[in-house]
C-alpha cells in the first residue's frame, strides 16, 4: 500500500495529518526520530555578570534553556553555537523580546515569554551561547511535541436489525446507515467514546482499529516549523535504513 498523507487541521502551531499506508513500527519510528534526532538551536552556556531580580541564577537558567530558538538548519549543524545576549535595567519586566543575537537569522521565536521581573535601579546582564543539539541529549532540544493515535472503524455483527439507536447516541452524529451496515461518516473525528457500542441493545457492534492508518498531531515548540522537522526526521530514517543496509551487506 502507498503512503498517502492528509492535511485534517492547522489550529495554533499544531497540525494534524491522516497517515495511510504505513505500520504500528513505522509511525512510532517516525514519532521518536523527530523528538530525539531532529536538531535544532537551545541555550546551553550562560554567562551572568549581573542579576538584581529575585530569581536565583540556577532558575533564570532553566527558563532561559527553555526559550524556543529559530534554528536554520542550513546554516548550523550539529554542534555548532550562536550568541546571545540580555541586558536590562529596572524597573520593567524582561520578555524574551529583550535577547539580542549575534547572527540576524536566529531569534527567540516567541517574543512574549516573561523571563524576570526588575525593580527600581536592578539590573540583569549576560551572555548565552545557543548550541544545536537533539532531544535524545535534553528535552530542551526536542523540536515538537508528538500524538498520534490509530484510525477506529465499526463493524456490524450478525444480528443487527438497523434499529438505528447507535446512530441516535453518537454525540458527534458520524454514525450512518450503508445497507445493512453501521459506517463511520468521519473515522478520523471518533473519539472512541463507546456510546454507540453501549446504545446497542444487542451487542451487535463493535468498534476496531485500522493498524494502517493514523492520525499524526504535531505541535512545534523550538524554532523549526512542523513542515521542518518532518522533513528532516524523514531524512534522518532514510539515512539510518542506507547504513543499516550497507552494514547488513558486509556482515559474513
């Protein structure tokens, strides 16, 4: 079966694809290669020459290693590094808008992160360093969050008399009639809420799963778009299966 992909819904930052045509292994391969071996940009080192605010300097690292960075991935790789830089004086709460970078291209992508809070005459000034790195060394470096869950169907069993009580208890009405038969209208709004199983008086439905066919979300939280961490995920996969086929080739 061919790989076919649909577009469900883009709301936010998520996306939710339909998936057809792929494994249990393949899509949850697909889900740990983007969360551990996609790289993108994250503050690693931190130089603080003054900090006034009431945040100890051990959180104010925490929340600025955080911070989701705008990563180019044509330019950094693995390994490489880019400066920052944060200087304010009080009073004024510090946003993420307020890190300058040395390299126009990277940025914090969220410009509204409040970071600490300085009063009259307080002041906070350091230097950080961005490194590109992957999620299976921090979670820092995990460029999305990932969900996906299995395509429901409904079959009808023998002794269906097409009541249509089933239908009635749907409470997102994608339940229909096609012949003799129970369908899903829209598989992929299910929820598997089991009101149409338990309106069956005659236990003559069940609900299965299609082990083909899934639904992906993908919610970005570092700098890369969803389309880039796809694709580069996708990539990484393919590069591992070539070395593991090279590899494969040579074992006697």
């Amino acid at each position: 079966m061919a790989i076919s992909v649909k577009k469900l819904e883009e709301k936010a930052k998520a996306e939710t694809y339909l998936i057809k045509g792929v494994s249990p292994a393949f899509i949850n391969a697909f889900r740990r290669s983007i969360m551990l071996h996609v790289p993108c940009l994250a503050v690693e080192n931190i130089s603080i020459y003054e900090n006034d605010s009431v945040m100890f300097d051990e959180f104010l690292g925490h929340r600025l290693g955080m911070l989701p960075i705008k990563t180019d991935t044509k330019a950094y790789k693995p390994g490489d590094k880019v400066k920052l830089v944060l200087e304010k004086e009080g009073p004024c709460t510090v946003y993420s808008k307020d890190i300058k970078s040395t390299d126009p291209k990277i940025e914090v992508t969220d410009k509204n992160i409040p970071i600490t809070r300085l009063g009259k005459g307080q002041k906070l000034r350091l230097e950080m360093q961005a490194e590109m790195n992957s999620g299976k060394e921090h979670a820092k470096w995990q460029p999305a969050t990932i969900g996906y869950r299995e395509v429901p169907s409904i079959k009808t069993l023998k002794g269906c008399d097409s009541c249509g009580e089933c239908i009635k208890a749907c409470p997102l009405s994608i339940l229909e009639k096609k012949g003799k038969n129970i369908a899903l209208k829209e598989p992929e709004a299910c929820t598997l809420c089991g009101s149409c199983v338990d309106a069956c008086k005659k236990d003559a439905i069940e609900l299965e799963f299609d082990n083909s066919t899934y639904i992906f979300t993908i919610e970005p939280i570092a700098g890369l778009t969803s389309k880039e961490a796809v694709s580069s995920a996708a990539k990484e996969i393919l590069q591992k299966s070539k070395e593991f086929e090279k590899a494969l080739s040579k074992a006697k």
